[in-house]
C-alpha cells in the first residue's frame, strides 16, 4: 500500500487526498473546465502520468448537448465554455457523475467569464456530496477564489493552485488503490522446496571470508542458485590454454570465457569477457587474452583461471538482484540486464517474501516487459512464468541468508524456453557473517512462519494441520465460508454476510504476519485438500496484547477442533511475546464459553449480549 511521491509538496497533497477522498476504481478521469486551455494541459499532464481520459459514453454526450452551447468541446476533457455560469458547471457534473467510465473527477475553475468562483464551489461540493467517487478541484487565480479553496477544504475536498498538481494528486491515489488491488490478488502456487544442504553454503560464505574474501567467485556463487532450484549455465574452471581448449571440445561450441578471480567484480569492464568462441585454437588466444587484459589492468588481482562455459541461446538478457538499505533491509531488483543495466535504468524493486503475484508486478513495472508480452523485432515471447519462478526462488535465497549483503545473477538469459542464470556474483556481509545474525532482522517484511505449523488429531481420530493461511488460500477459505450456516456465521461475526465476496476472504489471507496470524486447519477430504477451521490472533497498537477468535465450519463441530485452535493460539501467543489474550463473543455461545474457562480464560459481561475472556500468558 505505499506510494511513492518525488516532492513534498505531493506528500502532503497525496496524504491529503487518501484521508478524503474515496478511491477511484480506474485511471480514468473526467476533466470539467471552463477553458479549454487549463482543460488540454490537465490532460497532457494526466497522460504523462500513465492515466488515461475517461471516453464519454453516447448517453452523458446527448445529456450534455441538451445543457451546453453548441459549439461546446464534444469530448474529454469538457470545456464548457468561457461564459459558464455556476449553474452550467453544476448541471455538466450531475450528467457526468453518472458516466460509468468515470473513475474520477477533476474541475478546472477560470476567472474568465461570468460564474462567481464562490457559488461555483459550492454548486460542485453539492453534487459530489454523498457520490461516493473521488472529485478534484482546481480554481486558478489568487485573491478571488481564496473564499471558495477555503470552503473546498472545510467540505473534504482537495483543491490545487494548478492543473498538474491535481492531477498528479489524482495519479498517486490511483496508485495506492492498485497497489491494494495487486496485495489482494490470488497468487498461484509456487512450490518451493528448501535447500538440500544449507549447511554446505554456510560453509562457502565462511571459507571466503576466512581467505579474506567478501566477494564469492561466479563458481560459489551459482552453488547458491542452484539449491535454490535456478537453473545456471554449467561452468568449468581452467587454469591454463590447453585445459581451456580440451574443456571447451567437450561441452561444443561456440563457448564464453571469463576471468575467474575474486577481485573483479565487473569482468566486461577489464575485459575478461569473450564471447562466442568457435574453434579450440581461438579458446587458447581468448585465454592468453582475457589474463592479459586484467593483469595489464589490475597486476595484484588474484587470478583462478578462466572459466569456459556453452552459449545459450536467449531472446533477452536481464538482472535480478538484492542490495541492503540501512532502513528497509535487502530488497530486490528486475530490469534490463547485461550490459544495458546501466544505460537504460530500467529497474522495478520489490521487497522479500515475494510470491507469484508480486514477482509478476515486478516484471510488469519494466520496460522490458513490453517486449516479453508482445515480441519484438522478430524475437520469442518470453517465458514469463520461469521468471516469476525465479524470482520467488530468489526471494527465498535472499531471506535464508542474512550473511549475503548484495547478490546478482546478471546476465539471467531468457527465452521462449525458460530461464537461465549465465552469471552470478554474491558479495558477503562479514560482520554478519561473524556474529551469527538473528533470522529476518535484515528484512522489512516477516516471511511465512513455518515454525506456527502443527500436526494434530481430531476425537475422530482424522488428522488436521494447523497452519498460517497464505494469499494462495483464498479460494480454499471461500468454501470455507461457504459451509458456516447462518447461526455460525452470526455467533463468529456477530452478524451473517450473505455475500461471500474477494474482499472479505483475502482480508484474512494478505496479513502481515509481524502483526497478525491467521490459523487455519487444513485435512484432506476424498482426496481434495480442504479448510475446515479458522482462527485469529491481532496484536493491539501497545504491542502487547491481542485479540483472537476461532470459529469451525459445521461439518467439522464437536471434533475438538475448536478448543485445538485455541490451544495453538496460545502457544503463538506467548512465542510472539504477547502478555494477554482477549476476545468478544455472544454470551449465548454456551461452547466458546466453557472452552475457555477451562483453559483458564477469565470471563466478564461487557453488556446484556457480549462477553469479553482474557488470558494472562
């Protein structure tokens, strides 16, 4: 949910707007103007910005011909003309508020004709109360409008001095409403399995840092992606021409070669780079050429040999990569890679854990992206799901490992095919790697809690696993809610939904998990996985305290599953360092009752229908 701004005055404009106005449902604005020049600079600006102009439907069109002049603009933006009273800028925005394209609204004020910049403010603030869209305004000028910006503002809707800063106002509301949008999608699945032998890239770090080393060989470094399920391009170490030339008879040509030292960061750069290598002969020159090349650059760097690996055939290069703030922790990158990295900046940054929702946004946010979805120039759509892969694989490696400070796979080649990761270079934190780093403090977010994971058995002997939901669990949780009967559904929520919308059920599996667990039990029924319960600890603003519930679907009562989730409650209750538990419930639920005094909840009427139980951890 965060928006990015590039000035303070947007800061403030933007929080303004958040807290006032509702958010609009699509880019899509109507300008209303009584000048057609304040109206196309609005609309220049907009499109700059990525929004688009709302298309009027033939319905708002012949509504507007019946209350407009003749030679009125026809189209978005809608000048109404330099002689607009405030009547006509009243009856223009009525008509449009009911345009469906509409996702919000901007009016652009002139001092130019005969409406009174007062009686117009208020004319607009009485269509737009109560629409439940987002309305803008700007009124130019100075002394003259200062009376109606004053009544904007003591009526909850924003106004700017000009059109470029409602509009931009506009855009960063736009923004947020599609970032919540994009936090509430349902990812698919991304089966990550954890790496067969961490202890053995443990170890890598250690032994580089015992040499004296921060920065760990293409070599090590691709060891790490290839636990983490990365596919790279295999490499050979040689240490002299022959060896070069035998390697590279073996594996077919044409080959790359690079120099293989810890002391070189950026091989093309000193050019320890070759590619396309066609011939043994070419392989020995290319050898003597690269060592060459980096002692005539870099005489004391340490030098392993050259690495000789096949050239893969890709459509396109790019990064991915993970660097550290001091404030918000290792946060990862995509864009154009290879040697392009730099002259283009075509970056998107993320932060960890990333799942296949977030890692598709990440790749939508480049300008790359483009050329993936639609081919260019004769070449391949790209295998968009191998680097959405790649990308939750790599947002695992980066949260496992506190020690890496900066990672990048750069070239990673992509084609139609898949991915593969042509280059990798880890540079180490070594002070981290000394004092042993508590798990996630380098990261902003909390990722998955597996440790809340736990196997139980039911009084019928079936076996449940309580677990943390997940985004992923959305479609799981609707059937779910689905099988509450009313009478269930009103003693969990003191009240029943009768519409069970996206909304609702993805509120309980997008969650910060620093901040909130959501429990679910999870069993397997003829063969299908289903939810059969829900539980849910918030933690209070003071830290301390949290608020929990349980509530089981009525297929599944009477199991002891209800007082199982509680149970569990508890236990991650006091792991999270919580000193009470507390929850609300109808003082009718006779169930929830008794199952909580016996856990040694204490209860207390707060009125004639609701009980409040607390428990001191």
């Amino acid at each position: 949910g965060v928006v990015r701004v590039e000035t303070i005055s947007d800061l403030f404009s933007c929080s303004e707007i958040l807290a006032t106005q509702p958010l609009p449902k699509s880019p899509n604005l109507v300008i209303i103007t009584n000048a057609g020049g304040a109206g196309v600079m609005a609309a220049d600006a907009l499109i700059l910005r990525g929004g688009d102009l709302a298309r009027l439907s033939e319905k708002t069109v012949e509504e507007l011909e019946r209350v407009l002049p003749y030679y009125w603009s026809r189209s978005n933006p809608i000048d109404i003309c330099e002689d607009a009273t405030a009547e006509r800028f009243r009856k223009a925005a009525e008509i449009c508020l009911k345009d469906p394209g509409a996702g919000g609204f901007l009016v652009l004020y002139t001092p130019i004709g005969e409406a009174d910049p007062t009686e117009t403010a208020k004319a607009i603030i009485e269509v737009f109360k109560g629409s439940g869209k987002p309305v803008l305004t700007c009124w130019l000028g100075e002394k003259e409008v200062r009376e109606a910006r004053e009544i904007f503002r003591k009526n909850r809707i924003p106004t700017y001095p000009t059109p470029e800063e409602a509009v931009a106002a506009f855009m960063h509301m736009y923004q947020y409403a599609r970032n919540i949008e994009i936090l509430y999608e349902v990812p698919e699945e991304i089966k990550l399995s954890p790496p067969s032998d961490k202890m053995r890239l443990k170890n890598i770090i250690k032994r580089a840092v015992d040499e004296g080393r921060f920065t760990l060989t293409e070599f090590e470094s691709k060891e790490f992606l290839k636990e983490y399920g990365i596919q790279v391009s295999e490499t050979y170490v040689a240490k002299n021409p022959a060896e070069a030339a035998e390697i590279a008879s073996k594996i077919g040509f044409p080959v790359a070669m690079k120099v293989l030292s810890p002391d070189i960061t950026h091989k093309m750069d000193v050019g320890g780079v070759i590619l396309n290598i066609y011939s043994e002969a070419q392989v020995k020159n290319c050898f003597l050429q690269i060592i060459g090349n980096v002692k005539s650059q870099y005489p004391n760097a340490k030098i392993y040999g050259v690495t000789v690996q096949p050239m893969h055939p890709r459509d396109y290069e790019v990064i991915i990569g993970s660097k550290r703030d001091p404030v918000f922790g290792s946060f990862i990158i995509f864009g154009s890679g290879g040697v392009s990295v730099d002259l283009f900046r075509d970056i998107a940054i993320g932060f960890p854990p990333l799942n296949q929702t977030l890692a598709r946004r990440m790749i939508e946010r480049t300008k790359v992206y483009k050329a993936f979805s639609g081919g260019f120039k004769g070449l391949s759509l790209a295998n968009l799901r191998s680097i959405e892969e790649a990308l939750v694989r790599f947002s695992q490696l980066v949260i496992d490992f506190p020690e890496i400070d900066e990672v990048d796979i750069n070239p990673l080649a992509v084609s139609s095919n898949g991915i593969i990761a042509l280059d990798a270079r880890i540079i180490v934190d070594v002070e981290k790697v000394r004092s042993e780093p508590k798990p996630y403090e380098h990261i902003i977010i909390r990722p998955y809690p597996t440790k809340y994971i736990s196997e139980r058995t039911l009084r019928d002997e079936s076996k449940v696993t309580l677990r943390p939901a997940r985004p992923e669990d959305e479609p799981l949780l609707i059937e779910l809610f689905r099988a509450f009967s009313a009478e269930t559904m009103r003693l969990r929520f003191f009240r029943v939904m009768k519409e069970i919308d996206h909304y609702v059920t993805a509120r309980y599996c997008n969650i910060d998990y620093s901040r909130e667990i959501t429990i679910v039990a999870e069993t397997e029924i003829n063969g299908k996985k289903r939810l059969i319960g829900m539980a849910n600890l918030i933690i209070q603003p003071d830290g301390n305290n949290s608020e929990i519930s349980v509530v089981v679907g009525d297929p599944w009562q009477n199991k002891g599953l209800g007082s199982i989730m509680i149970d569990h409650l508890i236990e991650v209750g006091r792991d999270m360092g919580q000193k009470k538990l507390f929850g609300e419930f109808l003082a009718e639920n006779k169930k929830v009752f008794h199952i909580l005094q016996k856990k040694g909840f204490e209860i207390r009427r707060i009125d004639k229908e609701t009980c409040i139980a607390t428990l001191n951890l």
